[in-house]
C-alpha cells in the first residue's frame, strides 16, 4: 500500500518476516515495514551539505578555530612565539587563540598567562642544551585544568583534548597539570631530555 505524505511516498509492507537474530520462537514475526521515499531530492541531501566549510567536531562538539593551527605552525616552523594558549569558547563551541608569547618571553610569563580557576590548553617551546652542548628544543603540550575550575568546564576540555592536540602536528612531550608544582620549570626540564 502506497500513502503520499509531505515527506514523500509511503510504502508498507506487512506480513510475516523470518528474522534470524532473534531467538526462535520469535523468528517468525508478522509486522509491518514502512519505506520512505521522498518525493524531491531535497529531502535526500545532507541538510548540512550546502555549509561546504563547516568545522570539523570532536566528541565533545568542540571545533578548532584554523587561527590555532596557523599559530601553531608559526611557533614551530618559524619560532615566532614563546608559547600559545588557547581557550575553549563554550558559546561558539570551538577552540581559540587566547594569548600568544613573543619568543624573549620566559617560563615565568607563560605560567602567568594560566589562569589560576579556568581550564587552558597550552604550548609552550622550550629551549635547552644537553649534556654535549646541543642547543635543542622540545614543544610541550600543556593541559591546564587546575582543581578550582568548574567541573563542566574539566569535562569540556577533558573530552576535547585528543582532537585538539592531534590538529597540533608536532608536539613532542605532554604534561597534564592541576596547579602549578606539576608543571614547574624543573618538571619541563626532567621531560626535555
């Protein structure tokens, strides 16, 4: 039996199905099937689809602005800045650039630039010289959540961190922070080398 409907044409199939996954005395079933078929082709297309540059969405449904990809290439191509953190903005539901450090910039003014009670992700470049004199360089990933944050906020950028820093082409070492001791300049040098 075929029923137009706004949507399109309405097909329904009934009588009894042999369904194979369902224990057997159930396998026989007598129900109906309905089949939807739209009568014009702008019901088939992705509603989405006209939005061909739409940003693309972790599990947390957090984007990641492309001004943090471009600054990020910035520190470690051409070393333009210090350190770059970034903040999620839970209105627009992406990831953006919320401070960048000029490369004379020291440790002290990146830990500064974290906000003591909000989550931050972070990068930070740092310099150091290895036992043979090497002058060499490492860039971190700092994921900032420290204990007087809100927790919706923690779970936001708990969710989103994966995504984020997997957009971050090239970061060498990883720390995850709740107050500051954990990510002391004397825990970025043990990591360095």
């Amino acid at each position: 039996m075929d029923i137009k409907s706004p949507l399109g044409r309405v097909t329904e199939i009934k009588g009894p199905f042999n369904i194979p996954f369902l224990p057997p005395r159930h396998r026989r079933s007598s129900l109906s099937i309905y089949i939807f078929s739209s009568s014009s082709s702008s019901v088939d297309r992705d509603p989405l689809s006209s939005f061909p540059n739409k940003p693309k969405r972790d599990a947390s449904g957090m984007a990641v602005h492309d001004e943090c990809k471009l600054k990020f290439l910035e520190l470690k191509a051409k070393r333009t800045y210090r350190f770059i953190v970034f903040k999620i903005e839970e209105k627009q539901k992406q990831v953006i650039v919320e401070k960048l450090g000029e490369p004379a910039q020291s440790y002290e003014d990146f830990a500064k630039s974290l906000p003591a009670d909000e989550c931050r992700y972070a990068v930070y470049d740092f310099d150091f010289l290895t036992p043979e004199n090497v002058q060499k360089s490492r860039i971190f990933f700092i994921a900032w959540s420290p204990d007087t944050s809100r927790v919706r906020s923690k779970m936001i950028y708990a969710s989103s961190k994966d995504r984020f820093k997997r957009e971050l082409d090239g970061i060498q070492v990883e720390l995850q922070a709740t107050d500051p001791t954990e990510m002391g300049l004397d825990v970025i040098k043990s990591r360095a080398s």
